[in-house]
C-alpha cells in the first residue's frame, strides 16, 4: 500500500474565515513550525497572513507586533 505525503495547504487568510489557494491537509504555525490539519485551524492573522496552532501562539505572536 502507497500512502500519500501530506500536503501544505496555501491560504489566504480573512477576517473570519480563509480562501484555500492550494489545496492541502495543513498549513505550518508560524510561532511554532508545527504543521496544523485545516480541520482543526481556528487562530490566524489577516494582516500578516500567517496561521498559529492555538491562541497562546497567536498572544505571542501579537506581542511581538509593535
């Protein structure tokens, strides 16, 4: 049996929900590097067009801003 490598998803990231560019499984944290599966994707940031897996990366991620 061949199993397939997971694909990284490209996103374009709204307010409030996101537009699938190319299709994939995941996209990376940001903060972290981990990959994180579409379905579970909850926090990520319009401005800087980037995912985070929880909302403790994406408080991090926010303090960084100036």
């Amino acid at each position: 049996m061949v199993t397939e490598a997971p694909e990284q998803a490209a996103l374009h990231y709204g307010d409030g929900e996101y537009a699938v560019l190319k299709p994939g499984r995941f996209v990376t944290c940001a903060v972290t590097g981990k990959p994180i599966p579409l379905e579970t994707l909850r926090y990520w940031s319009s401005s800087l067009q980037e995912a985070y897996a929880g909302p403790a990366e994406a408080f991090q991620r926010l303090a960084q801003q100036p």
